[in-house]
DNA sequence: TAAATTTGCTAACGAACGTTAGGTTGCTTA
DNA sequence: TAAGCAACCTAACGTTCGTTAGCAAATTTA
C-alpha cells in the first residue's frame, strides 16, 4: 500500500534526496525543479522559501526521534534494558528515514535563527535522555564508564554513522544492526568477557 | 614557537575555519576574504579556484591520517594492542587538528572528479587498515565481534565524531579520550567484565 | 454549474556567485 | 640600482541564485 503524497510532500521528498547527496547550500531550487520535472518558480505555488523545507525536515526527524525514545521510557526496566531499547529504537528510525536522517544530521546548520537555536536545544534534549540512561545504570552498578557524557556522544556517534552505509537490501536488517551494535556497546571487542562467563558461571549456580 | 604561515598556507587555515562552520558552498570567496581582510579577487594571487583549497585540506588531512597509521604498524604487537595504538594515534590527529578533520569528513563530496573518486578509494584503503586489525584479533581469539567490517565502521565513527565537541581547553587531554575511548570499545559499557575478572582471577594462578 | 483550489507556466527582479584582466605598490635579490 | 616577485587593488565578466508577479489551465468542491 504505497502512501499517496501531496505535491508539498513529494516536493520535500524529493529535496530530501538532493540535500543528502549535494547538500542543502550546494542543491539550487533550479536542480529541485528539475528533479521534480517543473519550473523553479512552480515550487512556491506549495512552499514559503527554500530553508522552509529544511525546516520540516528537520523537525520531523526530531519529533520522530522523540516520539521513539518516549516510547521506550513508557516500560519499565533496568538500565541495560532501556538502553538496549533505546538503541534500537534509535536505529529503527535512522533506518526507516535514511535521507532525512542524513538531512537531519548534517544540514541543520543552515538553519537560520531561531530554529538553529531550537535545532540545538532539542538535540540536547535528546542526548540528555541518553545520558540519564547510562548515569542511571552507573548508580546501580550496571555500567563502569569513565563519563557519562563522552559514554553518550559516543554510543550517539556510532549509531549516527549508520545512514550513510546502510541500504534496505543490504544483508543487514534494522533489528540484527541495533543487535550488533549492542553488543558491541555494551560487551566490547574483547572476547575474554564471554570466555570468562562461560568459564565461571556454573560458580553462580544457585 | 609560532610557525610563520605564508599567505597561502593563512588563506587554507581561514578557509578550513569558515568551511568547517559554514560548509564549503555556504562560505564564498568574499566571506574568506573579508575575514582575511582583503578582496576577493585578490585570494587569486594565491590559490588557482576555490576547490584547490578544498582539495589540499582534505589531501593532506589523509596524508595524516595515513602517517599516522603506518608509524602505528610499523611496531609489533597484538591485535588489541595496535587497536589501542591505532585509536590513539587516529585520535591525536583529530585533536591536532580539529577543524581540518571536519572539512575532511564532511565537506569532500563538494570535491569534483577525480578528486572525488581519489578521495573515496584513500577512505576505504584507510578503512582496510582497521578492518585488517580486527580480522586478526578475531582469528586469534582476542576479539569476538559479529562482523569486522561493521566493527571497525562503529569505530571509527565514534571516534570521529570528536571533532564537533573538542576543545584543546576542556577537560579531556587527547591521551585521556583515546583511553576512554579504548575502554569503551573493548570492554563495553557492562561492568560485570572487570568484576568477574576480580572475582574469579585468584583461580588461575599458576 | 459556478466558485474555489491546486498546479503550473513565462518573465523577470536584484543580489550574489566564482573568476579574470590589468594595473600598482613595496620589498627582496642580483 | 635595476629586475623580479609577492601581495593587493579596482573594475568587471557572465552565470547562477532565491524569489516575486501575474496569468492560465485543470481539478475539486459547493
């Protein structure tokens, strides 16, 4: 069942595509309109100004992301669980929206006041909840971090990175990425975590 | 002791500033020469077109890159020990460079062809590097990872995404990021590793 | 069927773009 | 002291930029 868009979203679809591949400066509304098969000024017959589809975009993908990781608060969990979550809540949207998402990441700083400012803050917003997350887990000793913080930017900056090489028909599926990438997060390279579990665990036999 | 810059090299450095926060089509000949302090047409004293710019920031950023990689490999060592050496030397050119590491790895899909298309074979050549790494830990046993080319992808995503929060003031020396960074990715964010490791490690003394 | 809405057009606007041509100044070297 | 060079200037080029005005056709709604 293939969604039926309006001219203004096929026009945002489609910009999406070019700001991800050319960049949100280098892509002129006269590219846009061929892309879309019309006149450049036939575009403003559906939208206010070039920046007003980046503006869209961008706080889409926000309230996509948000509305995510509200989701995975509304259950109950340890830290690890609703990191866990969290990741792959992360992911399922990253995958779903690879364009935007890209767009989102990397084009907002053409946004002018005050959406740049509001760009920022929610951005901040959103990584706090990440923090909040591993801060709790050190509180109970499920995590050992050096800084909550740089443990946050850091499991952000791994998952952000995924747009760029992930394709649907790719072997890996969104599910089996946010798999991987938790492990690796939260175990490690080093095989020596499992090897010793495995080694040890019939000691915590009850 | 301040290295004397010829106005080349001046103009690169202003222009790596503007094209790190502005981006490389956003930023005009004009805006890098009123922040220089002279006409635009006189940057063309200096410099053949604006993309040579582009290219010798993103061209010698890879260079360093590289050197740094080799110096890493020139010493022996296991898997997990040039991992550690190969994050840190990665790191230290970051740090050492942050706004240079930013045109680098965002702006070089403005560079035309073949600079283009150079750019893209140095980045998986550089990529190889660290997937060679984790191939051989994985067939050593010192890694467990689910696929290597995933791995060292999240890697090197987590560390380049140091640029955007860097400062040579903060807190964090680049010896301490690549430290942290290490424990991350190799132990993960778990604790129980280290807390087996303490519990169990009495038995295998030899 | 009349009115309203959607979608597109041509023509053009002023501004900004990267770049070139040709010339001037002042310092450095032979 | 003459030649060479580095550095910068003014003026201007052809092009492209985002956007507006005004109009026309087709489709939807009342």
């Amino acid at each position: 069942m293939e969604a039926v868009l309006s001219r203004k979203e096929q026009i945002e679809k489609t910009a999406t595509a070019l700001f991800k591949s050319k960049g949100f400066s280098a892509t002129s509304m006269r590219d846009l309109a061929n892309a879309l098969g019309i006149e450049a000024a036939s575009i403003y017959s559906h939208i206010k100004s070039k920046e007003e589809i980046l503006q869209r975009v961008c706080f889409n993908m926000a309230r996509e992301f948000f509305e995510a990781i509200d989701a995975v608060e509304a259950k109950e969990g340890n830290a690890t669980d609703r990191l866990k979550r969290a990741i792959a809540a992360h992911v399922n949207v990253l995958t779903q929206n690879t364009e935007a998402s890209a767009v989102f990441l990397h084009e907002w700083r053409h946004l002018s006041e005050p959406m740049h400012g509001t760009y920022l803050s929610l951005r901040d917003k959103y990584e706090a909840r990440f923090r909040e997350i591993i801060r709790s887990g050190m509180n109970n000793g499920e995590f050992t971090v050096p800084d909550e913080k740089f443990a946050a930017l850091t499991i952000l900056s791994s998952l952000n990175w995924i747009h760029t090489w992930y394709k649907p028909e790719g072997k890996m599926t969104p599910a089996e990425i946010a798999h991987n990438l938790t492990e690796m997060l939260l175990n490690g390279l080093t095989s020596s975590k499992q090897a010793l579990h495995d080694t040890y665990s019939h000691l915590n036999t009850p």
